[in-house]
C-alpha cells in the first residue's frame, strides 16, 4: 500500500467581475497493484470563505467529499 498526497493552487474565473484564489488537496490510498494499473481510494477537500447574509461577517470552511474508489491505468 502507498499514500499520495497532492495539492492545486489557481485561479476561478467567471464567477466574479475579478479571478478567486482556488487551493484543493487530494489524498489516495493504494490498495492493489498489477503491472501498470493499480486501483485505490481518494478523497479530495477544498477550503471556502462564505459571507453569513443573518451576522455579515465572513465564516471559513471546508468542503470534503467522500471517499471513492478509483482505477489508474497510463495509456
């Protein structure tokens, strides 16, 4: 078994007059390997800042999705 981390720094654009940063991390877990595909688990999250509309002050989160399973073969 292998962990993998990995992390993604950009720019959103057409979502406001002007670009929003984007950070987002990755982590896989190996669970099986044959020859050049291996299959495993990831989940990814990605941090976000809302403005609260009730107390209008900005609250800081974090968006994770589930665990899911994938399949890896380069071609």
């Amino acid at each position: 078994m292998k962990l993998e981390l990995s992390a993604a720094f950009g720019l959103v654009t057409g979502y406001q007059s002007y670009p929003l940063p984007l950070t987002g991390v990755q982590a896989r877990l190996d669970l099986y390997h044959k020859g050049k595909m291996d299959i495993g688990i990831e989940m990814a999250a990605m941090p976000y800042i809302a403005k609260d509309s009730v107390i209008h002050k900005n609250k800081f989160g974090v968006v994770g999705t589930t665990p899911f399973l994938s399949l890896r073969y380069p071609f």
